[in-house]
C-alpha cells in the first residue's frame, strides 16, 4: 500500500500571505455597510476583535496539532486522530462544501465589483433571475476566466501560487493603510460619524456585539488553510502557531481599518441604511474621488485574489486527503507527473466554483452562511483532537508517549476552543439567537447533510475495507499509530 505525498515547497511568509490573505478576502471591503446597519461601527469592531481573539484561542489547538501531524486535511486527519472515520468523514465533507463555495464567493465578488466600476460592461447579455439577482453571461465568463488563471497557478505548484499570495497580500496591506489614512485625515470626514457607537436598532450593545460575533468563524475562515498545506512546508512545522496568530492579529487590523474607513465619511447610519449595491465603494469615490476609488479597487482586487487562491489551494487539499484516506474516489489523489500537485482535485474544486454563478449570488450567500456551521464543527473537531492528544501530567501518557505531550495550560485552551466552537453554532442554530441562520441557510444546511449521508452509504463499503492502522498510515503517514480501539 503506497502513500501519496505532496512536495514541500511552501516557505514562512507564504504561508503566512495563505492565512491571511484568506482570512481577509473579499468582505472587508465589501461588507462594512452592510455589517453596520443595525449594530454600529464599534459593534462590528469590538465584534470582529473578540472574534479574533476566540479564533487565536482555537488556533493554539491547531498549532499543537500541526506541529506533531503536519499532513494536508487538516481537520479531516484530526478527526481520524481523536475519534473515527466517520468523524473524519464529517469534517471533510462539511469543509469540502465550505472551501469550494467561498472560492465561488470570491470569484463573483470579484465580478461585483466589476458591476460597480463598470456597470456598462459587466451587466450585458442578461440570461435569467434567480432570487431576485440577475444572472449575466458576462459576469459568468469574467468568473471562468480569474478560476482558471487560478487553477493554472496552482496545478503549476504550490511554490507559484504561495510566492504570488505574498506579493497579492503586501499590495492590499499597503492599499489598506493608504486608503484609511487618506481618509481620516480628509477634511470633509469626521470621527463623529462614528456616533453613535452602537445602533439603536439593537437591543443592547451586547446584542449587537453577538450579532457579529456570530460570523467570525465566516470573517476569519482561512487561518485554517495552513493545515491544509502543513505537509508542503519547506521549513519546520512548529512556526506555523506563530504565522497564525500574526495572520489573525493583521486580519483584525484590516477589517477595523475598513469599518473606519467606511463610517467616517459620513453619518454612519446613512451609509448603512442607503441600500448602495457598495457602500464603501461609493464614500471612497465621494470623499477621495477616482484616484480613492482606484486604490479601493485594488486592494479589493488583492482580497479577493488571495481568498479565492488560498481556498483553492485548501479545498484541492482537502479533496486530495480525504482521497488518500479511502473517503472519496481515488482519482482525487491523482498527482500531475511534472509539478506532483492534486491537479484533478484543483480542477475538481475551479469546475465547481465555475458553476456557482449560474445559480445567482444570493442563492450563493445562502450557501455560504451555512458553511459557517461547518467551519465551526470543524473547529471543535481540532480542539477536541488537541484535548485528547494533550494531557495534564506526565502519568497520563498512556499511549504513544512520544505524541501525547504535557501541556496542562493549553489543555484547558482546548476546553476554551471547544466551548467557543459549541458556542458559534448555537449563535447560527439556536431560534431567536440574534444571529440565527435565515430559512434559506438552513434548507441548504439539510441538503448537504442528507447529500453527505446518502454519499457516506455509497462510500461505506469501500472505507470499511481499511482497519484503522492502514487509515492512520494513508491519513497520518510514517510512524504514526491508532489510540483506541479500532472503529470499523
């Protein structure tokens, strides 16, 4: 039994542009106004930070986790870790849904913005609408043409692909700052506008602070790319903590920099509630003109590139693991002769992407908000596996001493993340929550959970047919052994 293996060319600062880059993507500079409108400017501030510090809570589980299994999955082969393949199971196709649509998401913002700049060229050749969103041809072909730009680069190689994330996201940090510098400073903006810091609309500051609490595990997916890339690393796997709390600390900076950016130009309440296809778009080119305007697209352009290559690169990851370890076919483990990258699975992934489109943007949002529920099970999956692996004194290492490391304060960390995670679905699931999914997401929920079962039972036999030691070999790779009973 032969195990695939990726090869390793991604450095440091690669991977960091991964995580961030991917973190940030296109709602920084697309949503501020419509995050706003009912919470406030400081509501969605406060909100995005303290999601950032719950999210560098659950990343000290992943930086335990890929430090001693450093193998493309992620949380797919952690799931296998702490439980069985059906868990392991379940983390993949909930992560699979969720890489392939926001790569989708990204893709189409991108032809969004093209409607806001170039309104007479994006809006031609009308087809049909779906959920009140016109479809347009051309805004199909604009999202063929930046997928399979993509695709290339990543089939190419992960070492092209990581150094072009670098140079995207130094340019949207430096547009960033730029364009939130011009701003503040502007003579016709005020921080006044930022009052009042939160809206009246909602029920409490607290009540507005959950409301966008509850979508950080969508506004930070993407620090979790860099397990998905973990066995491609050209240098040592206990730096990647480190490049993961440095993308989510930039990440928090960037989408605070564009909510001031977005509230201070005029009566934020205005801006909110104006119903503009882009409200940033439109106080930038307001208060800063064309030249406002082009340093806004750039960035966003920068955003939206790195997010849609980040994803790329971890669904086709994703894909490829879960292929390795008997759960989808085997030709998604398929590596190209020349470059050794999970070419079908990439192609697999931008195919998938490239359809998206037709089904309108809003159904596409639909979709995506639900695989918000996804990412946070996938996050309870990696701190229940780092709880399981870490323990609180050195008699407890019963089994496989060598991994099951003494860390009795990030042990309790893992508690920490666990209770995050839980607490993120019940701000989706929970009727009444002021975050709770729309009837829409949670339809599409249902169908991926019934898509994901009837699928299970076609693949069952098949991952059946493995015991435990041979998954652990094909998931984990050398050296590494089951804890537990066997689960077939």
């Amino acid at each position: 039994m032969t195990r695939k293996k990726l090869s390793k060319t991604l450095k440091p600062h690669w991977v960091w542009a991964i995580a961030l880059g991917s973190s940030i993507g296109w709602g920084s500079f697309v949503l501020p106004a419509d995050w706003m409108q009912g919470v406030g400017p400081m509501g969605v501030i406060l909100g995005l930070c303290i999601g950032a510090v719950l999210m560098a809570i659950i990343a000290i589980s992943y930086g335990v986790l890929i430090k001693n299994y450093p193998v493309s999955g992620g949380e797919f082969a952690y799931a296998f870790l702490s439980l069985n393949r059906i868990h392991a199971y379940i983390s993949g196709w909930f992560l699979t849904l969720g890489y392939i649509c926001i790569v989708a998401l990204n893709a189409t913002a991108f032809a969004l913005m093209l409607k806001f700049v170039f309104p007479d060229f994006i809006q031609n050749m009308k087809m049909y609408e779906v959920a009140g969103w016109d479809v347009y041809f051309t805004e199909v072909i604009v999202v063929a043409l930046l997928v399979g730009f993509f695709t290339f680069l990543n089939i190419k190689g992960s070492g092209l692909s990581g150094r072009m994330q670098f140079f995207f996201v130094c340019v949207l940090i430096l547009g960033v700052f730029t364009l939130t510098g011009l701003m503040t400073v502007n003579e016709a903006t005020s921080f006044s506008n930022m009052s009042p810091a939160f809206s009246p609309e909602a029920a409490s500051p607290l009540a507005a602070i959950l409301t966008i609490l509850a979508i950080a595990p969508f506004a930070y997916v993407g620090f979790d790319n860099v397990p998905q890339a973990a066995e491609e690393f050209n240098f040592s796997s206990k730096k990647a903590l480190t490049l993961i709390m440095m993308a989510l600390l930039f990440a928090a900076i960037i989408y605070s920099f564009m909510i001031i950016t977005t509230a201070v130009a005029a009566p934020w309440q205005d801006t909110a509630n104006a119903g503009a296809l882009w409200g940033t778009g439109d106080v930038v080119t307001e208060i800063l003109g064309n030249g406002g305007m082009i340093i806004l697209v750039i960035a966003l352009s920068m955003g939206i590139f790195t997010g849609l290559n980040g994803f790329l690169i971890s669904a086709s990851r994703v894909l490829f693991a879960m292929a390795r370890g008997k759960v989808l076919p085997e030709r998604f483990s398929r590596l190209h002769t020349k470059h050794n990258t999970p070419y079908f699975a990439i192609i697999f992934a931008a195919i998938v992407a490239i359809v998206a489109p037709f089904f309108g943007r809003n159904v596409l949002g639909w979709i995506v908000s639900m695989s918000s529920v996804g990412v946070s099970i996938a996050y309870f999956y990696t701190c229940y596996a780092a709880f399981t692996m870490l323990k609180w004194k050195k008699e407890d290492r019963k089994f496989n001493p060598d991994l099951h490391i003494v860390g009795p304060g990030k042990k309790f960390i893992a508690i920490i993340g666990m209770v995050s995670s839980v607490a993120f679905l019940a701000l989706l699931l929970i009727p009444g929550s002021p975050a709770q999914l729309g009837t829409e997401s949670f339809v599409a929920l249902l169908i991926w959970v019934v898509l994901g079962f009837i699928f299970y039972l076609v693949r069952r036999s098949e991952l059946q047919s493995y015991n435990r030691e041979e998954l652990a070999y094909l998931i984990l790779g050398e050296g590494q052994f089951k804890r537990g009973d066997d689960d077939k």
